[in-house]
C-alpha cells in the first residue's frame, strides 16, 4: 500500500514539474535603447504583440575580487 501511495505521490509531483515548466516561456532579446523608463530590446523569434505586459529578470554581474 505505502508503494502505491508512493507512485502516485512521484507522478503527481512530476506532473506539476512538466505543467510549471512548459508554462514558463523564455524570450531570447537583447536591448537596444533605454530612454528613461521606455526599454526598446529585439527578440529572436517573438511570441509578444503591442500592449502585451512582460517580465524581465536582469542579469546582474558582480565583480571578481582578487589579489
């Protein structure tokens, strides 16, 4: 009974996995102009129309401390 519950626990689990990942979308786009608060970026092969809200994560670097 504990093996049964156990499956199903693992395939429900994995189930959600696979429906969180498939639903996240990445955009490949690079910025070209920043104007104040108005961003202009070029994507490869956009899914996005005019208006459409978007989130962006911003890659932050941090420096190399060293001798």
């Amino acid at each position: 009974m504990k093996k049964i519950v156990s499956a199903v626990m693992a395939t429900a689990f994995v189930a959600t996995a696979v429906i969180a990942f498939a639903a996240a979308k990445k955009e490949t786009c690079k910025v070209d102009v920043v104007e104040g608060d108005k961003v202009t970026m070029t994507c490869t092969k956009p899914e996005l129309k005019a208006g459409d809200n978007v989130e962006v994560q911003v890659k932050v670097e941090k420096p190399v401390e060293g001798c």
